[in-house]
C-alpha cells in the first residue's frame, strides 16, 4: 500500500480502529493506517479489530497498544500472569501456544522472503515445550525485601513474588528469600535441584560456593556459572543438542566460533579428532578447558582468531552469535576457509536472514535444513537452525 498523505494529522495518543492484518517480528501485530503507513500495535492478534491509542507517531510508520478488542481472534487467551502488560518479561499471553508457533513460523518465513530472498524448506520444525515453568535463568532486581522485574520500557521495578515462565526451583528460592541482599543478581536452576547466582562484585570464594553450576545434557556434564551464557530452556535444549549432533555427523575437523562454555564443541567432542573452540568471554575459557579438555580452546573475538588463524580444513564449523548477527569480516572468511557444512544457530532470525542472504548471493551457500526452537513461549523471542553447504 502507498503511503498517502493524511487528511489531517494524526497525533500520539489518539485513539484509531484498525484490522490487524498479521504478526510482525518482535510480537507486535501489523496493520496500515488511513494515510497508508503501516502501524504496530501491541496486544493485539491477526484478524482482530480494535481499538488503538497511538504510542509514536514518525513519517513512515507509528506504534500503538490494543484499548479495546472489539472484534477478538479465536486464539485469543487470558493471561495468567497477574502483571502481563505491565511486567517487561512476556508480551504474547493473550495469544494461544498453538498461535505463538505459527507466528513464529509465518515471521520468519516472511524475514526470509524480504530480505534473504529465498524461501525457507517446506514443511520446516519448530521444536516446543511447557508454555510456562521453563525458564531456568533469570535476572532479579531487589525491590524491597523481595525481588522482582523491570516494567515494560521502564526502570520502575514490579514486586514479584512468583512468575508463571519461571521454574518452580527459582520460585521456591524467591519465595524462601535466600539470596543475598544486592542490588540484582542473576540465577540458574540447573534441572536437578541446584540454583547458582551471580551478582557484581562477588568474592571468588564465594563465586566458587554459590555462582559455580552444571548442566546435564544426555550423557555429557557441562561446566557453566550464572555469570555466563547458557540457554534459559533445558526442556527444549536436548532437541537443539539432537539436531546439531544428526548435522555435524563425524569427521576429523570441528571448529565451533561463538561457542561460551563450549557447549556443542563438549555434545560433539568424542565425534571429532580435532577441535577449537573459540568465545570472547574470557570468563568461558575456564568452562571450556574444563568441559573439552582435548580442545585447542581460545579466548578471543571469533572475527578476530578468524583473521589471524588459517581455518581451512573444517569438516563441520559452527556458529551461534549474539543478536548482532556475524560481522561481515568473520563472513568473508568463514567462505575462505569453505568448512563442508557451516552450522548456524541464531537467536535473531533478521539477522540470521541477513547473513544467510550474503552467504547465498556472494558466496553460494544453500539451506540443507532449517528448523525453529521456541525457547521462549509468551515472548517473541525465537531461535533458528541452519544448515548451510556451498553450492
């Protein structure tokens, strides 16, 4: 639709009625305005008609929430969370599981149609679990005697005394109060019963005692602490860990960039004779030694030891990098060292899309395979698998 200018001018805070038309990447849903922009409105599903109040008003598109839904969807749900639509955490509990995965699916097909130019396999996975006592991480903020979340877009603090996404071991301890009294921390619940924290300025005595932590994934212990990064679903995760493990297959040299703890370097070590892991978080590099001993393991930015490093040879590399996607350095020599399978696990799929889009039309890789992991139900949170192989 063209973008027309406007009868009158349209400010923020008044209130339109629009038809949502689809869901937008990052949970909002999409709809146009009179004049033709397009306008993403908040708690609001495909197909409904509701009444908007408008957040920001720009040139070329605005923002607004759902007042009221006049006309609601069939998926529409209520909310169990008492402080949804307040709290900063979840954004889609009004919408049914069933919904949230085919908008996942509809999202990221269109992301790659738009800017990757290419259509993803017919038919591609999305691996799912629980829709709430999931999350296994968390990061807490002192409010009070208790804890509690951020507000939406806010520094202001929201008392929580349980949350519906967390597990029932990181509600107990809220509850129970047996963290230390800091300004916020960052927990884990490991699965089998134990929960680690981090906070700021913590005593390596007492980062041994109570940060340390471990995963048990099949039949692999991984070493990790709660100041690092892991995955915040362990229900989900054997499925991630399967998938990448039926790709990589066997051969004799695995290279995994961005790898944290060495997470799939350590559910791949015994596949491969030659290793090297390589994370910029100088923290993982003691995770790392620990958890693939046999492993060349290196603290460095993966754009950098890529510059620096021949890595040519690969019979598998894999790459799983923060939301900012790959820089276009650590692209170009990934093709140089032309690995038989490039593996990519992305927690953003624009940039995924993205960057798949500069392997394809400047260095000729294909999709093998794609599958999707809702690792996050009731947030737009979504995270993609590729298998890529050069053409």
């Amino acid at each position: 639709m063209k973008y027309r200018r406007p009868k009158r001018a349209l400010n923020s805070a008044e209130t339109v009625t629009l038809r949502m038309e689809r869901m937008a990447q990052g949970g909002d849903a999409l709809s146009h305005l009179e004049d033709g922009r397009v306008c993403f409105v908040s708690g609001a599903l495909t197909g409904e008609l509701a009444e908007v109040v408008l957040s920001q008003n720009k040139k070329d598109y605005a923002k607004g929430f759902a007042k009221k839904i006049l006309e609601p969807s069939e998926f529409r749900t209520t909310p169990q969370c008492p402080f949804y639509g307040k709290c900063g955490g979840c954004s889609l509990e009004h919408a049914t599981l069933e919904f949230q995965l085919e908008s996942y699916r509809a999202s990221v097909e269109e992301l790659f149609r738009r800017f990757a130019k290419t259509e993803l396999p017919a038919g591609w996975k999305i691996h799912s679990g629980s829709p709430y006592g999931y999350r296994n991480r968390a990061r807490l903020v002192r409010v009070g005697k208790g804890f509690g979340f951020r507000e939406t877009q806010s520094h202001r603090v929201i008392p929580v005394s349980s949350c519906k996404v967390l597990t029932s071991g990181i509600n107990k301890a809220i509850a129970e109060n047996v963290f230390p009294n800091v300004p916020e921390l960052s927990v884990f619940d490991n699965g089998n019963g134990k929960i680690s924290y981090y906070y700021k300025g913590m005593e390596s005595a007492e980062f041994e005692k109570f940060a340390m932590n471990s995963v048990q994934i099949e039949d692999v212990s991984i070493s990790m602490d709660s100041a690092s990064f892991f995955q915040s679903n362990l229900e989900v995760l054997p499925e991630l860990v399967k998938t990448v493990k039926k790709a990589a297959g066997t051969g004799e040299y695995l290279i995994d960039l961005f790898s944290g703890v060495g997470f799939f370097a350590t559910v791949l070590q015994k596949n491969f004779k030659k290793i090297v892991t390589v994370e910029r978080d100088a923290n993982a590099l003691f995770h790392a030694n620990k958890n693939v001993p046999g492993a060349h393991n290196v603290s460095s930015p993966a754009e950098d030891w890529l510059a620096q490093n021949d890595a040519s040879g690969a019979d598998v590399l894999i790459v799983d990098p923060p939301r900012t996607g790959l820089p276009p350095s650590a692209l170009e020599a990934i093709a140089k060292a032309d690995p038989k399978k490039l593996l990519y696990v992305s927690c953003d799929p624009a940039t995924l899309a993205r960057d798949f889009r500069l392997l394809s039309e400047n260095f000729g890789y294909k999709i093998l395979n794609a599958e999707g992991f809702a690792f996050y139900p009731q947030t737009p949170h979504f995270e993609m698998f590729l298998e890529l192989k050069r053409s």
